[in-house]
DNA sequence: TATGAATGAGGCTTCATTCAT
DNA sequence: AATGAATGAAGCCTCATTCAT
C-alpha cells in the first residue's frame, strides 16, 4: 500500500457505511462498489482487504465521533456543563448520522471482529477516560468502574440516539434536557 | 414439514447459539451442525431455512428470558420490589446465558433483519409493557416513552451483564445492588 | 476432511492431470471441473484446496511411477540386468503416460512449489537410492553423487519418453537397447 | 508500437527473469513491474502483451545463451575439443545465470507455451545442428536423432547446472571434466 | 515517455440448500 | 428420520490491460 487518494477513499467509505446500515457487517463488497459507483479492482488499490477496510473505517468514525463530541467543552466551565456538552454533542452528532450509529453497534457487538476491536486504541478515548477519573478523583462523581460510567452516560446516550433514529422517540430540547439530566444523576455523588 | 422432534431441535438450537456466539450472525450452517453433531440434511428437515431458524430461536430464547426475568416477580410486592426482583432476575439470567445476550444483541441490531424483528411480538412482553404503565399512570416512574423506560433499566441492565460476561466487570451483589438503585433512581418520580 | 469416496478422488485426479497438461501448472479449477464432470463445489468437499490437491496428485503419481519402475525388478538377476529392467519401465511407463511425465516435469520445476517439493518424501525412493548406493560400494558404477547418477540414467530416460511422446523420435525396441545401453555406459565402471 | 529505448527494456528483462525465477511463468505483471522499479503504463509501452513479452525474453536469453556456448569456439580445434569448449562454455553460463536456466526450464516445459516455442527458431541454433550432423556424418559420433543427441549433452549438462545451482552438487574442475568426458563418451562412436 | 488510477473478467473458495440413498 | 454428497450462485480478491493526465 502506498499513498493513497484520500478523497477517493471517503468516497468508499461514505458507499460502504451505506450499505452496513442496510446489509449489515457482512454486506458484500459487491453491494458497496455498486454503492459507491467505483469497480471491483480499484477497491483493492485503496485498502488491502474488507476487513482492513472496515477497520479503518470504524477508527476514522470514531476519531469524528469523538471529536465532535467534545467539541466547545472548554475546561473553564464547570464539570457539570463539560459533562452536559459532551453528552449533547455526543447524541446530536449520533442522531445526525445514523448510519455511523448502526455501524458502531454492529462493529462493537461482533463477536469475530473482537480481536480486531481490542487491538484498536482511539487516542481521543483517553480524554474521556481522563474526564471521567478526575470526577472520581474529585468526589464530584461516583466511584464506579470506567466502563459502567460510560454506559450510564454515552451508552445511555446512543441508545436514545437509536431510538430517535428509528422514529420511537422524538428527542426534542425538553427530552433531551430530561435525559442528559438523568444520565448525570445516575453517575453524580450526592452529599 | 411434519412432526418436530423437539428434543433434535433444542439440540441444533443450543449449537446454533453456540456458533453465533463465536461466528457472529453469519455463522455458516456447516459450522452449526459441526457444532451439535448432527448431521446438514437433518437441519431440513426440523426447520424450514436458516433464516426460518434464527427467528424461532430468538423467539425461544425471548420467551425464556422474559420468563426469568418475571419469576417470583409477585403483585403483591410493593412496585419497587417487583422492579427490584425483574432487574436483577433479567441481569443474573444473562450472566448465566451469555451466549443468549450476545444473540439478542447481534438480531435486535441487524438492520438486515429489522423486519423479522418488527414482526415479532413476543407476548410476554406486554407484562413489562403494563408493569411501565402502571407505574406512570400511578405516579411512581417518570412520563417517559416506554423505550426510554425500557432502555433506562433493562437496557442498561443488559450492558451491565454483558461488561460481567466480558470481564470488565464483577458483578458481585453490592455493585448489583448499586446499579439496581441507580437504575431505580434514573425512572422514579420524585415528589 | 473426513473419509473421502476414493473413486471420486480418482475422477478428479484424472481430469486434473488432463487440465495441467493441456493448460500448464496454473489450469483454473474452472477447466478442471468441467473436465471431470462435476461442480466446482464437489472439489471443496474432497480436498482441502488446489495447492493440497495438486501436492496429493503428485504423490500419488510418483507412487505408481515408482511402483511401475519396479516392477519385475528381482534382486537376483545381475545388478546390469537390475539396472536395464528398471530404467526400460521408466520408460515404456512414461510414454505410456505422458500427462504424468508431464505434470512431474511442470511439478518438479515450479519455483513457486520448490518448498512443497522438498517436504514430500516419497518412501520407495529409498529403493533406488539404496540400489545406486549398493552399485557404488560394490564398486560397479562410479562414485558420483547419487542426483549425477540419477540424471544419467533416470533423468534421460525420462527426456527420451518426453521426446517419443512429442514425436520428435520413435522408441522402438532398437533405439530402447541402445539408449539404455549408452545411459549404463555413462555411469558404470570401467576395469 | 514506436522506437524501443532498449535499455529500458533491459530493465524490464531482469525484473522479469527475477520474478519468474521466484514466482513461477505465472509471476505477475504487478510483480515484474515493482521488481524493476517502472510503472505498470510504461511495459505496455515496450512491450504489446506480457505473452509477447515473455517470448521476446526467452528469444534474446537463448540468443546470449548461444552466443556465450560458441565462445572460443574454433572450427580449427578438434571435433571433440569444439565439443568440450561448448559443453563447458554452456553449463558456467547456465551455473553463472541461474534465472535464465530456471526461465528456459519454466518456457520450455509449459504446455500451454509450446505453439509459441515451436514458432520460435533461434538463427545460431543451426551452428549447433550443424555441428551435430557434421559429427554423425563423419562417422565421429553415433548416428542418433539429434534431439538424442542434444538431450545427452545439452540436456546433461543443464541438469548439472541445475544441481549446481540447488546446491546438490559443487561443480568443481574435476567434476566438471568427468562429466564432460562422459556426455563425449555417451554420443561418440567407438571403432 | 511516464505514471498509476481504473476496469472487469476471471480466479479460488464458501455456503445455503437439495436429493439420492 | 437421517446422512452427507452434490450443486451452483455468490463471496472475496487478483491481474492483464487501458487511459487520463
């Protein structure tokens, strides 16, 4: 593999999450390149293999993913409202691209592709990791495991996303308000 | 199809899951049979196609789980016990039977298979549907969707089950009895 | 793989070796089903892929053409009578196979196949090394290493089957003696 | 087709002969084109087809392997000293040119290449089948079909360089002379 | 001349399903 | 009921060749 055309590549990219959303993980290579309007050949030229190439996609997603969620989370503000920002970026950005939402679930809920995922260490992740200990550290937040702080929060998150994006739920400002609320009092330490 | 053998079929259900737990969805046919030693004819003749039999499976291992989940499950405990007693059932009954937890979590995310799913209306789970909405209608949880409800305490029971599986997590009964409460909190009305 | 029908291995082998010798070493496996009359499917389920296939032919094919060169071959006749009758057989049995001689001169010079050559160790190849080993101690043919003597005898013999089978000569008995008369004389000792 | 730059060709010419030596005739064009540091384009630029290609390779590889057998070659030596330069000249070229003498064993064996190598007829060939009759009409060797009499030569000889260059013999000078003397005796006509 | 992206037929292999026994 | 050989469409990937730049 040399360099490759980035451009080209997003383009793939963009056809292949299209038709994960539809076909699921296993949506044959033939139904992306129709997708995406490009040829069997030249696939092969811009990524090694589908399972490399559905690896980089799901780190490109969620290095997007990431960003965007803590996007305008300055430090200055209180833990609070850097919470509040993340989660809100984070289920706005979800229900703003759902097919980025179902690849997600599908990739992380693949029991073969599990190596592949324990392998992947998203840099941007330790922010988060990060945020979430000092609010332990500093008493703000309860001193529960990592994982079980982001499912309360993040998770409960995607799935309210999820729901929206199936039409179940109509996440309006109110609902929204309601949750990111209810998300934080599931973690926060009361006095 | 004439008479089902039902004792074959709990058997090729059993390495059915088996396969999908180590495979994924897509486990091939010649793996689940390998798996339960029966031989690819026989399949046939006990279930219409594969498609057929991953349906009726999942409709199996619903209607079961559901059942746990509502065992010793009395009216007449007061509505928080009765949540209580459905949390902790679904939460240990998944730990006991990761292999159906991450068969839930592979079908119900399939966007290949959204329309089966849609077409199942596993019965048992009005009683959770009439449990939610007794609990609003008398004031004691949230006016929330019922989704939101659902994902709020089973949904976030089924992740907290699925970190024990994985290991991430002890499940040991003070975490449990933490998250049961947090759950609780997260859907209770506060006067 | 489980217990083969080893007629079907037959019919298979037989189509092969057509398949290689009309197309070359790389015959698609496409042109090799069609030559035997079955479905590409078939071939999966009685070898394990192409290369394993093709390394089964060959030992198999090297078996008989040993078995066949052999044959006859008493220890009691004199070690020239010995010698004369084995390389007569390698012949006669070449020119009456020429899709075998083929395939093992393709075989035996593919860089690409080069390792899978030197892991196969055919068992009655010790018989003609210990039988050249004995000429050398006994002092009847020259001490040269045993791949010289090899190529004087065995290896011309099968040039000269490559040329009756080509047309570019005709082995009738006459140039039979004199050939084998003059591949003896390249190798015994002269007093 | 336009004028050739030969050099580039040249270039193109070992890559290939290094490919195929690795990989077998089947070597791919993609390959060739990585070993000699070009771009796929600029081959077909020089060249019409990979097939055409290789033809044109094998026709100058045999030319300079002619050329180089011919070597100080006097018609004023002896018939048998001609022959002995020439067996000789043959086998160090082929020893010192290990991926020529694999390729002409890859082309020359290779079914589906035979209607190209029987339309190919190398000019200097004819100074060797000269030679040949020359010798059989003088009555200075035996009166065998020339294939024959190549393959117990020639053909001898190539097999030994072969050896020498599998590193299954070490062609020193004493070996070397033995051999020659041998492949003399195997064709000469003894009074 | 030179590049390398692009094409699509075709290669090897898998897999859901059928069928003779 | 039960087996497993058989089928062929379809999956992933390669490769000779072309073409815009």
């Amino acid at each position: 593999m040399t360099i490759k055309n980035d451009n080209k590549r997003e383009i793939i990219f963009e056809a292949v999450l299209v038709s994960i959303a539809k076909y699921g993980l296993n949506a044959p290579i033939s139904k992306m390149v129709k997708e995406s309007g490009i040829s069997t050949g030249i696939f092969y030229h811009y990524f090694d293999n589908k399972e490399m190439m559905i690896e980089e996609l799901y780190k490109k997603l969620k290095y997007d993913f990431l960003e965007a969620s803590l996007c305008d989370c300055d430090k200055k503000y209180t833990y609070y409202n850097q919470f509040r920002k993340i989660w809100i970026n984070s289920v706005k950005y979800l229900v703003a691209h759902p097919n980025t939402l179902k690849f997600f679930w599908q990739f992380e809920n693949a029991p073969q592709l599990a190596p592949q995922l324990d392998a992947i260490h998203t840099e941007k992740i330790n922010i988060f990791v990060d945020f979430i200990k000092k609010g332990i550290s500093e008493g703000i937040i309860k001193d529960l495991p990592l994982i079980v702080i982001s499912d309360l929060t993040i998770g409960v998150g995607m799935q309210m996303a999820k729901n929206a994006i199936n039409g179940v739920i109509t996440l309006d400002s109110d609902l929204m308000e309601d949750l990111v609320v209810t998300s934080w009092d599931s973690i926060r330490k009361y006095n």
